[in-house]
C-alpha cells in the first residue's frame, strides 16, 4: 500500500514540473517540435536548427504552425571528407483536416567543425525558401 502513496507523489511532481514549464513559457522537451524516429541518426543540435528553418524560411504563420504536426521520416547521415550532410525529410499536416494533403520539407544540413548551414532545401504545398 505504500507504493500507492510514492506513484501519487511521482505523478504529483511530473504534473506539476509540466504545469511550470507551460506556465514558464518553455516546453518540457525542446526537441518535440519535429518528431523523430526513435533511433534516428540527427543529433539533437540538428534537430532544433531543421526546426529553426521551418520558422524562419517556410511561408507559415505562427498560429499554423503550432495547429500542424512535424514527422521527419527517411532519415540520413552520411560522411564526406570532414563534413557529416544530414538529409531530411519531413510531413506536415493538420491532424483535424485529413482531406488537405499532408505538405512534404526536404532538407540538407551540413556540419562542420561544430558549425551547421543549410545545403539545400525543397518543399511541396508550402513555400520554403
């Protein structure tokens, strides 16, 4: 009976650490903003900047994107000379209106030395530049 009282506390404390980072302004796990295979070879770091060129070069609104989920499929790493080139492929869509198709982003970042740029970039049903 007493591990009844302990999963009560557990819970009680999650709740309330997931109450303060909504309230704070600050997601629980910054990576959750593209969802990523489970064993997919992108790094964190790589992660975040994939989603930090949606905000900034795909013709959504704000309020668009936080209605719109984020799947990365089809993901790669691959070595050239000193440089590791991630290939990314990502569907958007909105979970409540199945009948648009889903938007397709296919990205290309490149690290080297600790230091990402985007290779290359397309999309479809949205424009990304």
């Amino acid at each position: 009976m007493a591990w009844v009282h302990d999963v009560v506390r557990v819970t009680a404390f999650v709740l309330l650490l997931l109450l303060l980072c909504a309230l704070s302004g600050e997601s629980a796990w910054p990576h959750a903003k593209i969802l990523f295979p489970r064993n997919t070879p992108v790094p964190p770091s790589v992660q975040v900047f994939a989603w930090q060129i949606i905000e900034t070069r795909c013709n959504y609104l704000g309020y668009e994107r936080e209605q719109r989920s984020f799947w990365a499929y089809n993901t790669r790493a691959t070595t050239v000379s000193d440089e590791t080139v991630y290939s990314i492929r990502i569907l958007s869509e909105l979970s409540w209106k199945k009948t648009d198709p889903p938007a397709s982003i296919d990205m290309t970042v490149a690290l080297r030395d600790g230091q990402m740029r985007l290779a290359a970039l397309t999309s479809t049903f949205v424009v990304c530049k």
